[in-house]
C-alpha cells in the first residue's frame, strides 16, 4: 500500500469505503423512517455508479441487480452489506466474513473487549 499522503491505490480506497459503508449500516436505525429508506436506496444507487474504481463498481451493480439491497433496517441492511463484502473477498480469493460477527466487527465492539 501507499503512504497516507500518496493518491489510494484500490486497496487503500476499498478498506477506506467498507470502514465507511458497514459503518453506516451500524448507526442506521433498527426502524428507519420511509426518508431514511430513501436515503439509503439512493445514496447506494449513487454510490454504486460513482465508486471510482470502475471495474469494481460495474461487478458491484451487477451484484445489486441479483441480490436486492435491503434497507429495512439495520440488521436487514448490515447483512446484506456483509454479504455483498464477501462476494467481494470470494473474488479476490480472501478469507470469508462470518456475517454473525458483523456488528461485533463494526458496532458494539468485540466480546473479548478487544476494541475497549
Ligand atoms: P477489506 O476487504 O477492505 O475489508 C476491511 C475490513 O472489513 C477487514 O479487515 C475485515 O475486518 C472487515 N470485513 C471483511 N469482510 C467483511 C464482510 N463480509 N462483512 C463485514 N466486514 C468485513 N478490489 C479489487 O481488486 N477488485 C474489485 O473488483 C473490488 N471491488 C470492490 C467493490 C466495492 C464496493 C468495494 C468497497 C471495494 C472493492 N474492492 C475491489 C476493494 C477490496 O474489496 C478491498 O477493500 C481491498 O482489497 C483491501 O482489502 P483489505 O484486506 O484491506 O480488507
């Protein structure tokens, strides 16, 4: 990987954008409003046609075509994402997430307290 202050190679650009996507699966609200879905739907509608590594982004709507985003709420839409994630890892050949941990990972914290 680059230095920080260097332009993001994709590595650096696609660890950055799942820290700020699974983050915000874990603040949304566990009964959004029907603005909040909105929000959600086209923000990633967005997001999935600008993301600018453009090889990623087309696999990436693709991935949304056969499997529909959830927005229904946080664990509805924080799996989703996990599992979108993971169709990721399985491409680039990386280690499968347990989607049970996801909010371990990106929410409350680890139980071991690793993250205190
Ligand atoms: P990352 O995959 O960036 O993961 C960061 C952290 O998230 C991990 O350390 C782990 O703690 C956690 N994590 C891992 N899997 C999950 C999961 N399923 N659910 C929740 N948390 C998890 N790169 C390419 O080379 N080709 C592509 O086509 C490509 N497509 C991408 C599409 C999108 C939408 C995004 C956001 C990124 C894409 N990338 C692509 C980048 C790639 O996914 C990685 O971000 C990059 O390879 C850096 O990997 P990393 O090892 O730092 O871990």
């Amino acid at each position: 990987t680059l230095p920080a202050d260097c332009p993001p190679d994709v590595e650096r650009l696609g660890n950055s954008t799942w820290t700020l996507l699974h983050t915000i699966a874990a603040t949304y609200p566990e009964k959004p409003t029907g603005m909040q879905k909105d929000d959600l739907r086209g923000f990633m509608a967005t997001f999935s046609r600008l993301y600018p590594c453009w090889v990623c982004a087309e696999d990436f709507q693709d991935y949304m075509k056969k499997d529909k985003l959830k927005v229904e709420g946080r664990k509805e839409f924080g799996n989703w994402l996990c599992e979108a994630h993971n169709e990721v890892n399985r491409k680039l050949g990386k280690k499968e997430f347990d989607c049970s941990k996801w909010e371990e990972r990106w929410r409350t914290g680890w139980k071991d307290g690793r993250c205190d």
